[in-house]
C-alpha cells in the first residue's frame, strides 16, 4: 500500500473499533484508537503471516499485549480478511470469538492478553523458540501499552532479551500519555522509556506514531538484517489516545467507555470503508538439517531411571534424572530452570541436553512467561524453582490457564521438611495456588520411582500441571515398573478392622507409615492412602476408606488452607455420606530447625499422626 492507502486503512480501524465497542456497549476503543497506524502499517506491510494457516510454522507472531485494545485487534483482523463485520459487531456477546480481551479461541491468537506485562514476556518464549529451537526466520511483534511499562514484569523480559540477543524480536510501545485513571508516569517522554531500554543493551527507535511512513521506516529499520545484528529492538511511538475525534483525544476521563456519540464519531473519522489488507504470506525457509533443533523422535525409548525399593532418594533427583530421560525419548520437551537447577536438579537435563535446556535467572515471572511463550511453538516446557518462589510468577500461570497453555511447572523444596531455611524459603501455599487453577493437575511423590512415572505422565496431560518435589532423600516405597495414573493413589496399609485412614502424599507419607507401625503394635489398625494425585483426586478410593473406616484423617506439610485437606473433603460435595474428617497441616509460623523438629513442632510427624488417630479412634468408640 501507498503510504495514503496506509493512512486510510488506519482510519478504518478506528472506525471499526468504534462501530465495536458501540455495538457491545462496552469496551476501550480510546486505546485502540491511539495504534491504529501502528497496526496498520504492520498489517500492510511488515507481517508475514498466512491467515488461511495459523500454524504455518514460518509465520510472524503478533501479541497484542495491551489487550483491553483488542477492538483494534479485530479491526485488524477484519482488514485481513480473517473476520467479517457481523463477527466484528458480535465484540463481547455471549458465544463471541471476539472476548474483551484476546484469548486462543481465536486461531490467530496465540496466548491470552489483558493482565498487562505478560506480552513482552511471553514474546520473549517466542523469540528464544524461534531462535534456539525452530530456527525459522520469523520474528515476534508485541504491542503494548506505555502503562504496562511500569510493570517488572517487563523488564525482567527487557533484560532477559538482550542478554539472549533476540534480533528476532520486536517491541512497540503505543505511548498514548493516558492510562485508566489519568497520565502516565512519563507522559509523552519518549526518551524515558528509550533511556531505560538502552541501557538493557535495545535499539529503540521514536517516532511519531500517527506518521505512516515514519512507522514504515521504523519496522523497516527494525527489521533490517544488518540493523542491529543480536539485538531486540523497541520502536518508541508517540501517539494519542482516542486519535481523530475532538471529544475523546488526549482527553482524561475516556478510558474504557464507548464513545459517546459513535455515530457521530465515524463521520468524524471519514466514515466506513472495507478497504482489504494483502499480508504477505511467509515463504518456510527451513534451516540446514545441520542446523536444526530435533522437535521429535528422540534417541530410543523411554527408559526412565530406577530405584531400588529400600534406597533412599530424593524425589528432586528423581524428577531431574527422569527429566533427562525423557528428552533423550522425545526430542519437543525443553526445561526451563530460574537459577536453582543445581537444587532443582534440572541441571542433569541441562547437561543431557544443553540445547533445550533455558536459564532465566532469579526472574520467576520471565520463567513462567517464556514455558509459556515455547508452548505456543509446539514445545513441552518443564519450568522449575523453589516451590516458595513460584508466588511470584502466580498471576503468569493464572493467564496460563486462559491461554489454554499447556506447561509443566516443578517446585522443590516445599514444606517445612527443608529444615533450617526458614519460612522464607518453604513452600506452604503452592498446591492452593495450583489447585485452583482451571483444569490443572497437581501431583505429589513421596518416592523417586513414583517421581520417574509422573514426570513422565505429565507430558502427556493438557493444561497446566504441577509437580511437587521435595528436598531430602525419602525411602524408596515403590518398585520401578509400577504405574501410577493420574487421578489415582496407592493405598499402603489396610486391614478388615481398620478404625481410621490417614491421607498422606509426599513427605507426610512416610510419617503416616512409622504412625501406623506404632498404632497397630497399639492395637490400632489403620489404613494408609498415598494420595500422590491432589488433584484430580481419587474419589473411589476415597469413598471406600469412609465407608470402611468412617473417619479420615488428612497430613501435608502444607498450610490448611486450600492443600490436601481441602482436596479429600471436595471429593465428598457431591452430596454423597460426609465421614468424619480432620487435618493436620501447618499451622504454625516455622522457624529454622532440622526437618525432624520442623516437622514435629507443625504436628505432621508420625508421633502427632499417632496422637491425633488415637483422639479420633476414641471419640468414634465414645459415640
């Protein structure tokens, strides 16, 4: 297109985004009017993407990470020749594709946007698949807000970047002045955010951002093969917000309303038009075989590693040994590590496959972003850190979920069984945290052959999929052929005369073993679930120890709040006969102690298992 064709097409958009929002009485067309030549000219005449094909393999990837704009999105898409104006007309209606903000129910979308500073992040995982992994020539375009900018999110991707030399990535910040409640932090200064970007080692480049051909040249300069070799580039445009209506631009109060009069606002704007953007579709130009990152295949089958039953080890060396394994069996799985791998033990897959293995540093959020930026790529990223220091990447995995993103997340040294750490470094929120995200699985060895299995299984699984992984070496229950499925468990002590079932996964399964022991030399028999699985859990199993014992008595080295506890007495909300439930978890502030005192002073060790059967076993009696 003429750079006029370019001007007009950006006029379009906002028409478009204003005819949208109208219709849906609701949305952010002030924030899809300040991009409009910036998606335009990127449409015309820099994307490479087939629409006909999303997964075309050497397609561009767009992610509109200021997504409350995503009325300039479907603008955008609606140009391309994607969407028809009825769809368009449908934004925010029951059954729409079109959402408030983009999610993959779109084929062209590739990860959910609107918690803002997570398309920078998530660009990144992109671009490192691109680079490392596919080894295709695309390049990655995030468009995103001025607001977000203040998000460390950001520039824990701004660093991460240019420390990986992601040529192949491009940022553009739509520098409207305005975010939800008044300016922003820099206003229109561009050298504010261009200053900071430099000094990560960017190449920015400012522009009027309302100038078609000052963009054109931009993109172009960001582009160029010999610009700037190794380096990510951010393209710096002023722009206003609500561009081409006098009673909206640059005007405080308009965010996220429809315009008022949106009739009015489209003559103002030069009216409809239905002019067709012709996006070049990408030649695939795969890389020398030489060259190339094997997605499939592998080198044989899996033979995960075993452990003889009696031995000691610690299910985080399990998980990094059967880790290993499996990429040598499937050459698409890649880990991720946040500068533990040495703890996690992720490092035996760093050193098994050096190639496929990333390390994002102390930078929590940018780890969760980029499993979830490779997954996008056809990738199957494990992403392990302390199970503690996942919190801060929570809000990552949460829009994981509404990406319909599959990733495998690891967190070791849980609970308070670490010993002399402290607080600080025990995880005693995370299986809450994972449990409640939508269509997750939560999974939690108490032994290495038991580890090898799941790790492997989660491959396999959809959505979002926890391991928890534990730091000191545990007795190995299990022999190494057997199968533990998903949404199952393991039931390791039970007699016809039980009086209780203790629920036990993990470290507290080994407690409620030396519990039982010494209940039944007491004359109390007990059963005892390994519930390895929490969630799904094992309803049937479950329901049998209820029936066959009536009380059940939970054990996790876990606060109470959302962990095992909470996961055995959901499997009973059906309405189905309610059997007398109590839990021991973590209730205390720990503090530094050897794993033995820790686990005694929370009351989940096999001494407090024992006191707490014998209570129950004599008010039942009592009854």
């Amino acid at each position: 297109m003429r750079y006029e064709e370019l001007a007009e097409l950006a006029q379009q958009l906002r028409v478009d985004a204003v005819r949208a929002a109208d219709a849906a009485g609701s949305g952010h067309p002030t924030s899809s009017m300040s991009a409009a030549e910036l998606a335009a000219v990127l449409l015309a005449r820099h994307l490479r993407y087939d629409f006909g094909d999303p997964g075309n393999p050497a397609n561009d990837r767009l992610v509109l990470s200021k997504g409350h704009a995503s009325p300039l999105l479907y603008a955008l898409y609606k140009a391309a020749g994607a969407v028809d104006d009825e769809e368009l007309l449908s934004f925010r209606r029951l059954g729409s594709r079109l959402e408030g903000h983009p999610t993959p129910r779109l084929p062209w979308v590739d990860v959910a946007t609107g918690s803002l500073g997570q398309g920078l992040p998530v660009g990144v995982g992109m671009a490192l698949a691109g680079k490392c992994l596919d080894r295709l020539p695309y390049r990655v375009w995030v468009l995103s807000g001025d607001s977000e900018m203040a998000e460390g999110s950001v520039w824990e991707a701004v660093e991460h970047a240019s420390y990986e030399h992601l040529g192949n990535l491009t940022l553009i910040v739509d520098v409207n002045r305005l975010g939800q409640r008044g300016p922003t932090r820099h206003g229109h200064d561009l050298d504010a955010y261009g200053k900071r970007l430099r000094a990560f080692g960017w190449h920015t480049i400012e522009v009027d951002g309302h100038d078609v051909e000052a963009v054109d040249k931009a993109f172009t300069e960001a582009t160029a093969a010999d610009g700037e070799p190794g380096r990510p580039t951010a393209v710096i445009a002023a722009t206003y917000k609500g561009r081409g209506v006098a009673a909206v631009e640059d005007q405080e109060g308009k965010h996220g309303k429809p315009l008022p009069d949106a009739k009015a606002a489209v003559a103002e704007l030069g009216g409809q038009r239905s002019i067709r953007a012709e996006v070049r579709i990408p030649e695939v130009r795969m890389p020398p075989p030489a060259t190339q990152v094997p997605r499939s295949g592998g080198s044989g089958p899996l033979e995960l590693p075993r452990y003889d039953t009696g031995s000691e080890e610690a299910t985080r060396t399990a998980y990094g040994q059967a880790l290993a394994a499996l990429g040598s069996a499937r050459g698409d799985v890649v880990a991720l590590d946040g500068e533990v791998s040495d703890s996690t033990r992720a490092e035996y897959f760093k050193k098994a496959h050096p190639e496929r293995f990333f390390e994002c540093y102390i930078a929590e959020q940018q780890l969760i972003a980029a499993a979830v930026g490779l997954q996008t790529r056809g990738w199957v990223p494990y992403a392990s850190s302390f199970a503690a220091f996942l919190t801060r990447a929570y809000d990552f995995v949460r829009m994981a979920s509404v990406s319909r993103a599959g990733i495998n997340v690891v967190g070791s040294h849980a609970g308070v069984a670490i010993g002399q750490d402290g607080p600080s470094q025990m995880g005693l929120e995370d299986l809450a945290m994972f449990r409640a995200v939508h269509g997750s699985t939560v999974l939690y060895p108490c032994d290495a052959n038991q580890t090898a299995r799941l790790v492997a299984a989660m491959a396999g699984l959809g959505g979002v999929r926890y391991l928890r992984t534990t730091r000191a070496a545990a007795p190995v229950l299990y022999g190494p052929d057997e199968e533990f499925p998903v949404g199952g468990s393991r039931v390791l002590r039970r007699s016809d005369h039980d009086k209780a079932t203790v629920v036990a996964a993990g470290t507290t399964v080994h407690e409620a073993l030396r519990a039982a022991d010494a209940l039944a030399d007491d004359g109390i028999p007990v059963r005892v679930i390994d519930l390895y699985s929490v969630k799904p859990v094992d309803v049937e199993a479950l329901n049998d120890a209820a029936g066959a014992t009536g009380c059940l008595l939970t054990v996790e080295d876990h606060h109470p709040e959302g962990g095992l506890g909470d996961a055995v007495a959901d499997a009973f909300a059906d309405g189905r006969p309610v059997p007398r439930l109590a839990r021991l978890a973590v209730r205390n502030m720990p503090a530094s102690a050897t794993p033995e005192e820790q686990l005694h002073a929370s009351g989940i060790d096999a001494e407090s298992i024992a006191a707490a059967v014998k209570l129950l076993v004599e008010r039942v009696v009592v009854r």
